[in-house]
C-alpha cells in the first residue's frame, strides 16, 4: 500500500543504520498501523480547518502523542504541535513534519468521509477540505510516531514530530506558518540536526517514491 510505503520511508529517514539493523521489526509495526493511519486520515478529512484555526486537530494530534508518552509542545505559531521522543542512546536530533491545514474549498464527491465543514475565508463563506493531502501528511506522520515510539529502546538520538500549521498562509493580518514556527524556536530545545517533510502525489505509482 502507498501509504505503509511512504511510512517505511520516513521511518528509514531517521537513520540508515538504525533502518537497516531494523528493517524486519519496522516493516512489520509499519504494516501493523496501516488500518489505523487509514482511519486517521478519513477522520482528519472530514473534519477540516483552516489556517490558524486548526484547534481540533492540533488536539487529536496532542491527543494521540500523549498516549504515546511523548513530551508534547501545543500552541507552537497558534496552533501547531511538536511531539519529542527521546531514543534509549545519544545521538543525532531528526526531525519530522507535516502540514495540518486544510483549504477553502467545496468539496464535490459522494465519498463517506467526505467534508461537509463550511467556514469563513478572509470575510467570505467557504466550505473547507484537505484538497492538498495534508490529512494524509498528518496520519502519516502519526503512524510513524507510533511506530518509532515502540523503537525508543534501539533509536539513537532523539526525533521531533513537527505538526505545522498554515502551510497554506495565513489569513490577511495574521502571522503563521513554518516562518512563526522558526520565530518562536521549534528548531531548538533539543536544537535539530536535520529535518524531513513529505507531500503525497496523486500521479506517482503505489509503491513509489521521489525526492529531492
């Protein structure tokens, strides 16, 4: 499935030779949350929110990294989220990040868990959807959570789960985005090595991925 594809892949990012000692154990929890991502995103799909105003979503995501037992920053530019999940061993801080804002956009479709939330948009009435696959980003990226938060005992290094909001741009008059996320210091405490993000592609094959 593409979506237990582009999990195995964030979680190799972490580390080539954490990926390779573990390659068995990953595929096979990776595997094991699939259901659930799926069920994440459908969730996160039908109940969208717009740019700074991603308050139900940030708190599923607190939600779901607390259970994990992660250290959990809310409120990071408005409304994002930074989960911390700290390896048994020292090592290097990677970090992971997902956009968690949806558009103004009807959606058109007789899916189940199609999204029939309206908002406002800069003054306007709007319906509101995730027509650019940031609901898959963030089940993704909570599944990988998942994942590696039953690998803290062989993870080298620590792994900050950046969940960023108004990846679309703010709303006229207001700040956001990754920009207020660096302003307000989301790549220090602990300070990061590296950081990785993910965009799903509707044209790309299952099973495939690019990069760059």
């Amino acid at each position: 499935m593409k979506k237990t594809t582009i999990l195995i892949t964030l979680l190799c990012i972490t580390g080539i030779a954490f990926a390779q000692k573990n390659d068995k154990k990953i595929r096979v929890l990776s595997e094991g949350v699939e259901k659930k991502v799926i069920e994440w995103r459908r969730h996160i799909h039908q109940n969208p929110e717009l740019s700074n105003r991603e308050f139900k979503t940030a708190k599923y995501i607190e939600t779901h990294l607390r259970g994990l037992g992660m250290s959990v920053q809310t409120g990071v530019a408005k409304t994002g989220v930074v989960g911390i999940l700290k390896g048994k061993n020292p090592g290097k801080v990677v970090a992971l990040r997902a956009d968690i804002d949806a558009l103004p956009v009807t959606e058109r479709n007789n899916l189940s868990f199609k999204s029939n939330v309206r908002s406002t948009y800069n003054g306007k009435e709007t319906g509101v959807m995730h027509a650019c696959g940031h609901d898959s980003h963030v089940a993704i990226l909570m599944g990988v959570a998942e994942v590696l938060s039953q690998m803290k005992n062989e993870l080298q290094g620590t792994v900050k789960f950046i969940f960023q909001p108004a990846e679309e741009g703010a709303p006229k008059g207001e700040e956001g985005g990754a920009e207020l996320m660096v302003k307000e210091g989301v790549l220090k405490n602990p300070d990061v090595d590296a950081i990785f993000g993910l965009h799903i592609a509707a044209g790309l094959d299952a099973g495939k991925i690019t990069y760059k």
